[in-house]
C-alpha cells in the first residue's frame, strides 16, 4: 500500500461515518472492535446476548489488541473472556 493512502478501515469508515452520524475516527474504532470480537466468540456472544455492556466490550477488545501483540493474553485465555475468574498479575 503506498504511504499515505487510506486502509481499508478507513475507506469503510469514511464510508459507514455519514450514515451513521458520527466521525471517521468513532467508526474506525467500532470496525476494530467487531474485527477483534470476531476473534473472541464468547466475548462476541455475551456482548450480543446484552450481557456485556458497549463499556465493557470495548475495554476487553482494547486489552485483547494489546495484550495479543505481546503474546501475554494468548496463553492466558481467561484474562480476556473472563472464563477462569481473576487474571494473575503481569510480570
């Protein structure tokens, strides 16, 4: 892709943000978000079942994208679904 040309984010975002009456950047936040739940299925389940908040959605995906690119969460499962009760400390 050559440098300055829009991802393909922002080009839906640009796209999606008029429809929806809210700025590019709010919508490619909510692309990123949906992109990182479709990678965490019971985290996506709960959030459609109505027993996750948008809050909360957000806070476990911005830790997933964080945490994934350490690879801290991906041997820690529970820290990101909240499956296995407390997540033990970083360190």
């Amino acid at each position: 892709m050559p440098v300055g040309a829009p991802t393909p984010q922002q080009q839906a975002a640009a796209a999606l943000a008029p429809i929806l009456r809210i700025a590019p950047r709010t919508m490619v936040t909510r692309i990123d978000t949906a992109h990182t739940l479709s990678q965490l299925p019971r985290t996506a389940a709960m959030a459609w079942a109505g027993d996750l908040e948008p809050y909360r959605v957000s806070v476990i995906t911005r830790a997933a994208r964080g945490s994934n690119r350490s690879g801290w969460a991906s041997s820690r499962p529970g820290c990101i679904t909240g499956t296995s009760g407390s997540c033990p400390a970083r360190g």
